[in-house]
C-alpha cells in the first residue's frame, strides 16, 4: 500500500468515528512529530501494539481484502510481569463488501460487536485439525442466545448485535453490499498478531507500504523508541 493511501484512509476513519459518536483516546491524534515527545511514559502504547492497523493482507487491494483497526487497549504476552492487563478492545471501520479473510484464534476469544452504521456479515467453520474448513456442525452465542451454526453459515450483525467468536472457529467478514460502512468493535481476551492467528491462505499480516508521503500517524508496528523508527 502506498503511504498515501494509509493517510487517508485513517483520516476517513478518524471521520467516521467521530460522526458515529465513538471517541478515541488521545494518542489516536498523535502526530510523529508529537511522538518525538513521548518517553517510555508511553511505552504501554508501543510495546502491546496499540494504535492505528490498516491492512491490505498483502494483496494490494485495500477495499476488497482490507480492514482499518484501532487497538484501544490490550495485555502482552510476552511482558505478563509488566503488563498483566489479560483483555483488549479494538473498533474497527469495515467497508460495504471489503472482506478480512478466513482465519481462527488458537488461544484468543472475541465478541465482535455491530458499534453502528450498516450491518456486518461473518461466515463461520469449525477449523479441522489440518487448519483447514471443517464439515462440522457447531454453536455459537449472538448475545448471549446458542446457535446451532452449519459449515459456511452467514450470521449478520446488525447495530447492537454481538457474536462470541470461541478459538478455533474460522471467521471472515464483511459489511452488507448497500447497508454501508460497519462500525465494528472487538473486546477479546490479549491480543497477540504475532502468534495467535491462522489464516485460511497463507497472507501477510500487515501491508508492504511504498512511502510516497510523510506519515501523519504511526501504525502501532512503526513507533519510534530511542529516535529510531522501529517495526515489530
Ligand atoms: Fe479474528
């Protein structure tokens, strides 16, 4: 993705948050300028992958294979003495017919939340013990109500609505053709991208990014520490 690209697709969402009415924390604002201010007082931000995600999963085509994160809060891991917040909270802008891909959580649980705006579709398979799409039927929980889900089942969310996605059950989504942008939230036990995400086909986490322009916001892979960019 070009970085002319991440710019303003995070301006669009900064947007479109506000007018739904969910605000941000501070650092969602924060200019690289205004991170060369910012001491290990921060650290929690950098170090547990907080902030802005845009993703194209590799495939250079944002709006068909996309998604627009924003980690509010979450535990690590890897730092479990420092850091031994054990949930996280994400909300994300999901587009009409803009799909993130099939993938599972081995260890991670998540409501995805329908926050406002259209309405979210999520396909469902159990994983079978090869990563793949198991023929399995299964249950989940929409707000607290079980249901009995077939392999392939389409379940859609709309404003309000909540789905449990259990480890191990694959996931796509995307929002509804003609509904209009998803505001999406995730609370979810730790968030670990590192670890803790099987996808279907084998894709890119995070985007290859051409840098056609400045940044105006860091992505919570790009914060500087020390005055060096670093990516985890
Ligand atoms: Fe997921």
């Amino acid at each position: 993705m070009k970085r002319s690209e991440i710019n303003r697709y995070i301006a669009e969402a900064i947007d479109y948050i506000d007018k739904s009415g969910f605000r941000l924390p501070p650092f969602a604002f924060w200019s690289p300028d205004e991170w060369k201010t910012k001491g290990e007082e921060a650290d929690e931000i950098r170090e547990n992958g907080l902030g802005w995600d845009v993703t194209d999963y590799g495939l250079n085509e944002f709006m068909s294979t996309g998604l627009l994160l924003f980690t509010i809060r979450n535990g690590n891991f890897a730092r479990k003495d420092y850091y031994p917040k054990g949930y996280a909270e994400k909300i994300m802008v999901v587009r009409e017919d803009q799909i993130t891909p099939f993938h599972y959580h081995w260890n991670k649980r998540e409501d995805i939340i329908n926050r406002g705006g259209g309405e979210l579709l999520i396909e469902l398979y159990l994983a079978d013990d090869k990563n793949g799409l198991s023929d399995t039927t299964f249950s989940v929980a929409i707000d607290g109500v079980r249901r009995q889900v077939a392999p392939g089942d389409k379940v859609a969310l709309t404003p309000g609505e909540s789905i449990c996605l259990e480890p191990y059950i694959y996931h796509s989504f995307w929002g509804k053709t003609g509904a209009g942008t998803v505001l999406v939230g995730e609370v979810s036990d730790v968030n670990d991208d590192n670890n803790d995400n099987c996808f279907l086909d084998k894709l890119g986490r995070y985007p290859k990014i051409i840098e056609d322009e400045l940044p105006l916001h860091y992505l919570c892979t790009e914060y500087p520490k020390g005055g060096k960019l670093i990516r985890t």
